[in-house]
C-alpha cells in the first residue's frame, strides 16, 4: 500500500476525481491548513527579524503593533448619512437609557431645504403652491386631494390627502396654517408624515425664487417605506416638483399665446 505523506496526521482516504477508488488501494493526501506555528513546526522569530505581509500591509486591529506615532485614535469609515439638523446628543450615563430613546426617535426626522428658480412671474406660481387641488400636476407623489371644511380657503382648512410612495399609500390630513398670498404659506401633514412645508417665494425680474422647508418625522410603515432613501436622495425628488412645475407653466402660457394669436386671426 502506498502512503503520501504532506505533514503529520493528515493523510486520509479519499475518492480520486474519477469518482472511483483507486484499483491499488492506495491513498491521497488531503491537507488540512493547520497553523505550523501554532502546533510548534515552526520556530518564532527572532525579536529583530523584519515579518513580510502580502501586499506590504501588516495586519490592523486589536491586538496587532501600532505604527510610531499612532495613537489609537482614528476615527472609523462614517457609513451613515445624517440628515441636516440631527446633531449628536451628549451621552449621559444617568439619564437611565433616555438618550438612546431619543436618537432612535430623530433617526426618523427629516429636514430638507431645496431652494428652486420657477422661470414664471409669482403671480402664475403662487396658486399651485397654495392649493392642494394643483399639486398633482407637478407632484406625482400626490394620489388625492380633497377639501374637508366648508367655505373659502383660509388658515386651518383641511384637506383629505393620499400620496403615493411607490406601491403604497400613505393617508392623511394637510391643514393650511398660514397664508400670506403672494409669499408664504405653511402646510402641517398629520401622522404618518407628521411634516411642517413652508414655501417662500420673492421675485426675480420675470422669474419666482422659492424657498421650500421640508420638516417632518417619519411614522407608521412610512418609516420603512421611505426612512431607508438618504437626505441627498429625498432633496433631488422634492427638487424635480419645481422642475415639472416650471415645464407646467411653460407649456400653459405657450397655449395661452397660442389661443390669442388663433383667436386674433379669426376675429379679423
């Protein structure tokens, strides 16, 4: 019978790459990565010898040599994305676990600021940012919009409100709670959103800058429906609603100048 043999104790029986044993009886080795310098095969080496790593690169972590002049300080790869507005809070052993009670509660706040210029005078912005009834036209989040309150629009109507977030809806209530025509007005959005938008516009020549204040916290299965998307991520969706807003207008006022040069011609 023949043996094979690699290092000690580790040569096996095995099936050869055929599938069948060997006609002979004979054996294969199989290796088993065992640490020579673990079981004493291997001598330590000398406290001046220099050890080579693949790549140049001696191993980091717990426990390994530090480099001259390193203090053990680095600061880790930063993963994460933080929203504007979510500092850090002080940890405080007394408080009984309060603080992390309440990181885990702003990591579902949202503070978004988008500043937009609408190539359209105020006059033509203005009234799709202060009725719900527009916003599907520039939004495409909006599902459904509908006034509950009786009357004229004024501070505290409220509006039934469905948006779409990809396969889902999410239901709520908007109340207006402030308007001041022509230049700002503040929207509330109840739970699962639970947000405060403001909208400010100022006039530029014959275009409209605007502000927009996004601030909420994400409640409900709207925390894992849109908690996941990163701040960068939500500003450039909110900023395209201003973008589909200005191609709105352009192409009202282009039918516009289209009905009055039709309408001209026929009446002459």
């Amino acid at each position: 019978m023949r043996w094979t043999r690699i290092m000690p104790d580790v040569s096996q029986p095995a099936t050869w790459p055929s599938g069948r044993e060997p006609d002979d009886g004979s054996f294969s080795a199989i290796f088993t990565p065992i640490s020579p310098r673990r079981n004493g095969w291997m001598p330590q080496p000398a406290a001046n010898t220099r050890i080579l790593h693949p790549g140049g690169r001696p191993p980091r972590g717990r426990g390994a040599a530090a480099r001259p002049g390193d203090c053990g300080c680095r600061a880790g790869r930063n993963t994460l994305t933080r929203v504007e507005g979510e500092a850090p809070e002080p940890r405080d052993a007394t408080d009984g676990g309060r603080a992390g009670a309440r990181a885990r509660r702003r990591r579902w706040e949202r503070h978004v600021v988008v500043d937009a210029t609408v190539h359209h005078p105020i006059e033509a912005v203005f009234p799709y940012l202060a009725d719900p009834m527009r916003w599907h036209e520039f939004a495409p989040a909006v599902a459904f919009r509908r006034q509950l309150d009786d009357g004229p629009v004024r501070v505290g109507t409220r509006w039934m409100s469905t948006d779409r977030i990809g396969p889902f809806r999410a239901h709520f209530i908007d109340t207006l709670e402030l308007l001041e025509e022509g230049r700002r007005v503040v929207w509330l959005s109840s739970d699962p959103w639970n947000a405060r938008v403001e909208y400010a516009c100022t006039a530029s020549g014959a275009a409209t800058r605007i502000r927009a204040d996004y601030r909420g916290d994400l409640g409900g299965a709207l925390r894992w429906q849109a908690g996941w998307l990163p701040r960068w991520a939500t500003h450039w969706i909110l900023a395209g609603d201003f973008r589909r807003l200005d191609r709105v207008l352009t192409r009202r006022a282009r039918a516009a100048r289209r009905w009055e040069l039709g309408h001209g011609t026929a009446s002459t």
